[in-house]
C-alpha cells in the first residue's frame, strides 16, 4: 500500500452519515512549527480508530483539536454533526457532556478520592440523589475492576489503576465518543493487557466510538478496527492495522517495524556535523 | 530611541496584562452567582484561606501590637502624653497596619497556596480534564477560591488589629505603667466608626486585589515546575507592591 493510497478514500473531505468525526484540511501552527499540513481525517462510528506516528507528530494535538481545546488555524472540525467551529462555549460543553476523555496520566483531581473523582461529572451535570450517584459510580468502578478502591486517593493508585479510575470517570456520563491519549505509555505488560481489554470491551459493551491516540504497534494492531498513521503533518497511511503491517511503503515499514533511520530520520535537523566541530565556539 | 522603544514596549505589555486581569475579573464576576450557588465550596475556601491563616495572623498581630506599644510609649512620653498610647496604637493598628500587613501576610501564606494549587492543577491536566468533563474550571475553581479569600481577608485584618491592640496594651500598660483606664477611655473617644470603616474599606479592596493576582496567575501560569514556581513567586511580590500603591491611594482619598 502507497502512502496515502488507502487514506484517499477515507480523507476526501466528504463526511458520510457513518463518520462521528470529519476533519478536513486542517492547518495548524504553534511556536512557529507547522503541525499540520491540510489533514483529513474520518472516524466511523462504533469503531476503535487509532491515530499512530512518531513521536512530535502532533498526535495529542491532534485530540485537543477535536476537542477544541486548542483552536486550528484553518480547516474545519465536524464531531457528531456538529461544527467546533460555530459552536459558543454553551454548545461546546454540551457536546463535551457526550464526549469522555482519558488524559496521559488520567488527570485525577488529587483533592478527591477515587469514588468522588468518578462522581465529580454527575454531581456537577446532574441534581440525581445521593443513593443513585452512589449506584451509578459503583457500577462503572466495578467495570473497570476497581469497586474495592474507591475510597483511596489518587496518590495511593499506581499509573495503572489511576488510568482505569479516569477510565471510569470518563464512562460515566455515559458518552458517544471516548478518546484515549496514550492509553498505554508507560505501563506494565499486566496493566496494559488489562487497558487493551477495556477499551474494547467499553467500545463494544457500550456502543461508543474510541479513539485512541498511541504509538504502541502491538497493542494498536491488536486492538483497533482502522488505524491512521501521521507523518510530516499529514496522513502517511491508513487502513485496517493488519493492511498497514503489510504495506510496503517506506515511512509505514520504518514505524511499524521500529527502525531507527528513514523517511523519519534519527538525527533532528541541524548544520553540517563536521562544519560545526571545526567551527569556533561561539560561531 | 531605542530606550524609548523598549519603554513602550515595556508599557504596552503592562497594559496588555492589565486588560487581561480586568477580562480575568468580569469573568470571574459573571460566574459568581453560579458559583454562589454551591456555597459550601466558599465555605471550604474561606477556611483554607482564613482559618488556615489564623495562627501566622495573630501571631504576627500581637507583635506588631508590641512594637508598636513599645515605640509608641517611647515617643508619647517625649511629649508627656504616653496616656495617649491607647489611641495611637488602635489608630495605627485599625487604619493602616492591620489591613496592609494582613494583606502582605495572607499573599505569602493564602495566595503562594492559592497561585500554586491552581497552577499545579494545570501543570497535572486536572483544569484541562474539567473542560473536557464540560465543567468551567474559572467557575468550579477560581471563583470559590477568589471568593473565599475576598471574605477572609476582612476577617482576618479584624482579628490582625484586635490582636494587635491587645500586644499593644499588653506592653504599654503591663510593662510600661501606663494607666489601663487611660489607654481604654481615650481610646474610645478618638476612635470613630469613620477610622474603622477605612480599615475595612483598605481591607476589602486589598482582599479583591491580592485574591485576584493569586487566582490570575495560578491560572495563567506555565504547565511547568518551573511555571508554577514563576506564578507563586510573581503572586507575593506584584501582591506585595499593589498592596502599597493602593493603601496610598486609598489613604489619600479617604483622608
């Protein structure tokens, strides 16, 4: 598969009445770095799509994007039919009210326990009785495995357990779309089985979508039901995981097989090695 | 020229910061019925910020009170009027010392802690976590905060200056000799509400800035260490120097 090649008909900037999010043309710079270079991106609903690519490719950008956390400079942002765009703060929230997000390093609010972090969305968003917030949170910490922990603090939780309380916390308000950023760095092989399982098991047991951002081929290509590889600001490949494990392309080898030099190279860009040794400190 | 470019260049980046402040505070202001709302968040934050404040307060109350008695009673009695003391000190205590040293006192303890939680919930993802949860993080976490320290600092000068009369009475009338009828009659007859109400005046005006400062920069800091050490230490000293300029400010007018 060429670059590209499979990502042509998904990224023709025509969002189908299957896609729960369409990104088109975005353009996006900070600090005077060009991030993204015309990208168009197209999540179909009730799958686990994952956004892979090397590391500084603008992968978590590329989340707080569709969350409109951060603003693009060009391009347009559908989520759920509805454009990031137009929207005031208002709408804004009320679609974040159906979207869950599991942060890096799950974001827990260190002054709550484990139970109240899980309860914090219902108490702010609903007046529902004590008993029923009580149900509801026990219900989603049982499904992440963690019922027997919830009233530790977050600094009691290894980085394993405090995904799966952010886990929980992002399920329970019951969402459309749960976006995932780095769901695995960093953990274990135990707790990174148990990540895997659970991602899938909310995205099928509970009819969302998921989109998980990550670089971890393995786990991806055992997971996810479409993949989308980013490179140099744009879309490299796309496809299931098992067609980009196949693909012959160069930028998708060098990935997926984890090569230190390619079309993604080892050294950043700098002056002339040998130019600059010679040169005079200072020069 | 260039000294003047970089003098405008300088201005205009004060200017910009102010403008974002002001923006900062209507934003704040048009959160706060939401937020009043939940009032037990005030109440828990007019604990962190007042109570949590009480023992460095009144310790630093009754010695100022001393000092002040002690310097007091040596300057009176110069002029044979040390009975006068009583006066002088609730004078100084309640129009100016209490609300300027409570404000400088509660921007190291109340507004480092404030500037540093708020900062450190940045740097963590937690304010970030919130928006993505659709809740405003500027009204479940700042306008609490700002609130709570807004009503503590009145309090707090309060229990600053009573404090201090008593240091001040404490050395003037136990140690010194003089006449504790003296010190209390002369005290109530100079004393009028117009002084105690520029206390709490300088007081709540001092509660507004130093809170704001706090909550603006633990807001606005960098997602760092280094960014959250920044905003703590810029919230105690632009603290400290808004503190001075509008105590004279505030005196000038009110004089």
């Amino acid at each position: 598969m060429a670059p590209n090649a499979h990502a042509a008909p998904e990224a023709n900037g025509v969002a189908g009445s299957d896609d729960i999010v369409a990104v088109r043309d975005l353009h996006y710079a900070t600090s005077g770095r060009e991030i993204f270079k015309g990208l168009d991106i197209r999540i179909r609903r009730g799958l686990v799509t994952a956004i892979m690519g090397p590391s500084g490719t603008g992968k978590t950008t590329l989340l707080k994007l569709i969350t409109r956390q951060v603003e693009p400079d060009r391009g347009s942002i559908i989520v759920d039919g509805r454009d990031l765009g137009r929207l005031n703060r208002t709408q804004l929230y009320a679609l974040r009210q159906r979207m869950g997000m599991l942060f890096q390093n799950g974001a827990l609010l260190t002054d709550f326990d484990v139970f109240e972090n899980v309860a914090f969305p219902l108490r702010e968003h609903t007046d529902l009785p004590e008993s029923l917030i009580r149900h509801i949170v026990l219900t989603k910490l049982h499904a992440v495995g963690l019922r027997g922990a919830a009233t530790l603090m977050p600094a009691e939780l290894s980085g394993g357990m405090a995904r799966r309380v952010a886990l929980a916390r992002a399920i329970v308000m019951d969402p459309k779309i749960l976006i995932y950023d780095e769901p695995f760095a960093g953990l274990d092989p135990i707790s990174m089985g148990v990540i895997v399982r659970l991602v899938r098991q909310m995205n099928d047991a509970l009819g969302i979508t998921s989109i998980v951002v990550s670089h971890d081929v393995h786990e991806i290509s055992i997971l996810a039901d479409q993949t989308y590889l980013l490179s140099e600001g744009t879309v490299v490949a796309a496809g299931s995981p098992q067609e980009l494990r196949t693909s012959p392309a160069e930028v998708v080898r060098q990935f997926m097989d984890g090569l230190a030099d390619g079309p993604v190279p080892f050294h950043y860009p700098a002056p002339d090695y040998q130019a600059q040794l010679l040169a005079r400190e200072g020069s | 020229m260039t000294l003047l470019r970089e003098l405008w260049r300088a201005l205009r980046g004060m200017l910009e910061t102010l403008g974002a402040v002001v923006l900062f505070l209507v934003r704040m202001l048009a959160a706060t019925p939401a937020a009043l709302m939940r009032i037990g968040l005030v109440v828990q934050q007019v604990y962190n910020a007042g109570a949590l404040s009480l023992v460095i307060i009144m310790l630093c109350g009754l010695f100022v009170g001393m000092v002040l008695g002690l310097q007091g009673f040596d300057l009176l009695q110069r002029f044979g009027s040390e009975e006068s003391l009583g006066t002088a000190a609730a004078l100084g205590l309640l129009k100016e010392l209490g609300p300027v040293v409570t404000a400088l006192l509660f921007s190291g303890r109340a507004g480092t802690a404030l500037a540093s939680e708020i900062g450190l919930m940045r740097a963590t993802d937690q304010l970030s976590a919130m928006q993505m949860m659709a809740v405003d993080p500027v009204r479940r976490v700042c306008v609490p905060r700002f609130l709570g320290g807004v009503i503590a600092m009145p309090l707090l000068a309060a229990i600053f200056s009573g404090i201090g009369i008593f240091g001040a009475q404490l050395v003037g009338v136990r140690l010194m000799g003089v006449d504790a009828g003296q010190f209390w009659s002369q005290m109530r007859a100079s004393v009028e509400i117009d002084d105690v109400m520029e206390g709490v005046i300088k007081s709540c005006v001092f509660g507004v800035a130093c809170s704001l400062i706090a909550v603006y920069e633990g807001f606005n800091s960098q997602p760092t260490a280094e960014g959250v050490g920044r905003a703590t230490t810029r919230t105690v000293v632009i603290s400290a120097v808004v503190t001075l300029i509008l105590d004279y400010m505030l005196t000038a007018v009110m004089l």
